[in-house]
C-alpha cells in the first residue's frame, strides 16, 4: 500500500524547479555545505536554507554539523515513496510497451 502523504511531500518537495537543482547538486555530491550551495545558484543563502528545510522535512536529504558549518547529503530512501508510488504504476508501462513491441513485429517482421 502507498503512503500517500509520503509521496505527496516528496512531490510537493521536487515540484520547485529551484529546491531540484538543490535537490541534484546534493546528490552529485557525498556532502555540501549551504555556503557551496549557494555560491553560483543565483539565489540568496536565506532561500536556498529554506528549500534546504523542505527537501529535509520530506526526507530527501539530511545534515551534518561540524563547527560552524552543516554539510547535506542525499537520503536515497527519501525517494522511495516516489518509488514505489511509480512502480504501482508499472503494469500500464509493461501493457503498452508490450503492444507496442507486437505492433513493430506486424509492420516488420
């Protein structure tokens, strides 16, 4: 069964083209500090902090301190409930590509 208010943060999180910028360049790395995060995003620090927030509250990253610096990474669990909420859907891609692949075969054999 889908957790639906799972996906829909998870959604509601990647949604803002800016939060998945965020969102990419924290997954490309092993760990980001804010301030590497905001140099060259053309966004303030105070909002990539908020999309920060969002990102976290839907579990899609998590941090770590270290002095005055906290450092993100990706959570790839965060994305499961998108996962699964995609695979509940696999059996319409299955039945088209299926057709699809007996349509090809009847033009070329």
């Amino acid at each position: 069964m889908m957790q639906t208010a799972a996906v829909d943060n998870v959604m509601r999180a990647l949604a803002d083209p800016t939060r998945r910028a965020v969102f990419e360049r924290i997954a490309q790395s092993e760990e980001i500090s804010v301030v590497e995060l905001t140099r060259g995003s053309g966004v303030t620090q105070g909002a990539i902090s908020q999309h920060l927030k969002s990102l976290k509250q839907a579990g899609l990253i998590a941090n770590r301190a270290q002095g005055r610096n906290v450092f993100y990474f990706a959570e790839p669990k965060g994305l499961d409930p998108l996962f699964d909420w995609m695979s509940h859907y696999g059996v319409f891609w299955r039945e088209r590509f299926a057709n699809l692949h007996a349509l090809l075969k009847e033009i070329d054999p």
